[in-house]
C-alpha cells in the first residue's frame, strides 16, 4: 500500500505544501506521522521498499490518499498538480 501525503510542516513560500508517495509502512499507526529517510535517500529506500531505520527522521504529515496501486497514485498526484519533494 502506498500513501499520498503532504509535509505539513514545510509550507512553501507561495502556501504550497510539498508531498509525496511514500509506502504505508512508513507512516505511523495514527497515520498523522512518517517516518523519512531524507530527501537524497528518497528515490532509492521507495523503490527499494525500505523498513525505515535509525537514520530516517519523524515528519509530521496529512495523508491525502491511499491505494495499493502506485500508477493509481502518480495519475492522481498528476492530474492535481501536487507539488512533489522528489520524483520517482
């Protein structure tokens, strides 16, 4: 499973909030949480479907969506513009 989310905390200077994919594992149980491995460790720990590890830091986030289908998720974070971190 795989999650839309936006990093609450890091609003952009235009109001804009940066987001991104990330696994469903990597999101605490109350899912207000996620646990990131930073953002030059992204692309690989996602396709790689890291366990997040003692170097990952804890972000506070809003989940927007959630699927089990990744295309489903790019499509969606696509056609609504969302102002991603990185890209997969």
């Amino acid at each position: 499973m795989y999650a839309i989310v936006d990093f609450v905390k890091e609003k952009a200077a235009d109001g804009t909030l940066p987001c991104e994919i990330v696994h469903m594992s990597w999101l605490s149980p109350d899912m207000k949480f996620c646990s990131w491995p930073g953002n030059s460790q992204y692309c690989r720990a996602f396709k790689k479907g890291d366990i997040p590890g003692d170097g990952w830091k804890k972000v506070a986030v809003h989940v927007k969506y959630f699927s089990s289908e990744l295309n489903l998720l790019k499509r969606v974070s696509k056609r609504l513009n969302l102002n991603p971190r990185r890209s997969l």
